[in-house]
C-alpha cells in the first residue's frame, strides 16, 4: 500500500513538472491584432516554469482616444497576469479598453506558441 501511495505522489509531481516543462524559460514578443482597422499592440512576456514573470504591453494607437484605451491598458495587464500560467492567460475588458484585451489575448497566444516545447 505504501508503494502504491509513492507512486501515485510521485506521479503528481511529475505530471507538474511536465506541464511546467512545456514552455520553455525565455522572453518573447509578439504583436497582437485586433478591430477592424486592424489596430496592434506589442506585448513582451517573460517565463519562467510556465509562468508569467513579467509582462508589458507597447501601444501603437494615433488616435488619441485609442492611444489612452491602450495606455490604461498597459498600465493595469501585469497585475492581471504576473504569476498566472502562460497557458492560463486569457484577459477580459481591463481599465476601459473592450477591444485592447483581443489584442493581448492574440499576442499571448502567438506567445505560448512560440515558447512551447515541440
């Protein structure tokens, strides 16, 4: 019966260490589109275990209104994402902004793409 129970613990811990394993350490930039004009934004990421160490998000917005949605935005993503699983990050409207979150989310998963393990 004890063996039994190592061997289910020690399988738990390495199904962990095999999800954390499936992104690579690293910082990664992709550029994220979204609207109909399309508009963008860049957002670099930093992973370490799978995890989101640090995020930051650079607009490209010329209206002024879209370049204030996409600022506020900025400002607000990393204490949304900092500490979540890369493969759990998926945001909603944020500080204003409706349509800066599909752009995120778009880069995100260009992102988790590029620092999959294949």
């Amino acid at each position: 019966m004890a063996s039994a129970l190592t061997f289910t613990l020690a399988g738990a811990a390495e199904a962990q260490s095999t999800r954390s394993a499936r992104f690579v350490d690293g910082v990664y930039t992709a550029t994220g589109e979204y609207g109909g004009q399309p508009s963008h934004i860049t957002v670099k990421a930093t992973l370490k275990d799978g995890i989101v160490t640090a995020v930051s998000v650079t607009p490209h917005a010329y209206v002024p209104r879209s370049l204030e949605l996409q600022r506020a935005f900025a400002a607000a993503v990393p204490k949304v994402v900092v500490g979540k699983r890369i493969d759990q990050v998926r945001v909603g409207k944020l500080a204003g902004s409706s349509s800066t979150p599909k752009g995120f989310n778009d880069a995100i998963r260009k992102i988790r793409a590029q620092a999959a393990r294949g």
